[in-house]
C-alpha cells in the first residue's frame, strides 16, 4: 500500500490491499521537503526526504476501508508485523514509511 502526493496537493490511498509494502510517493517533480509535508499534514510527518510516519488513525479512517472489517484486521496483523522492527511509533501511534520522490 502507497501514500501517493499529486501536483495538486491531492493525497490518495494506493494498492490499499497490499499489506506487504507500504511507502509514501511523492508524485510532484522537484517537489521541496517542505511541499511534501504541508501535502501530507495531519497524515503523517516527514523528518527528512528518506522517511515518513504516517498515523495509523488517519490510515484507519480513510473513507474506502474506514468500514472494511477484514481490511482493518489484516491492517491489525500489518502493525504488529512492523513492530519487532522499529518501524512503529507506538507514543505517536504513527508507522513508518519510506518515501520515493518523482523524478
């Protein structure tokens, strides 16, 4: 699953069934670090241009799986798989993401 930022500032949610990748696409060519995160407030924090935490409550919100049963549970397992590694903020409810920039 992606996290894809458009010229126009659009975010959308990508291959959201995909619960083995997961990644945050900024899709603006020689977009600055600082248009990716004012495209991405109150999604998910980009500290530098390599990594995004993204919340975990605004994924679970997002309009087409906010009511998915199995998308949540499978989304569940996705989060403990990531733990173990680091990639889960757990103070911040936050899970981390690497982010591709458009050429």
């Amino acid at each position: 699953m992606f996290i894809s930022v458009h010229a126009t500032n659009d975010v959308t949610f990508d291959d959201e069934q995909n619960f083995r990748a997961f990644k945050v696409v900024v899709r603006i060519p020689e977009a600055s670090l600082d248009e990716a995160r004012v495209a991405l407030a109150g999604l998910a924090t980009l500290p530098d241009r390599d990594t995004a935490w993204v919340s975990v409550d605004a994924l679970r919100q997002w309009r087409s799986v906010k009511d998915d049963a199995e998308w949540q549970k499978s989304f569940d397992a996705m989060i403990e798989n990531a733990k173990p590694h680091g990639w889960v903020d757990e103070a911040n409810n936050a899970i981390k993401a690497h982010v591709e920039w458009a050429a």
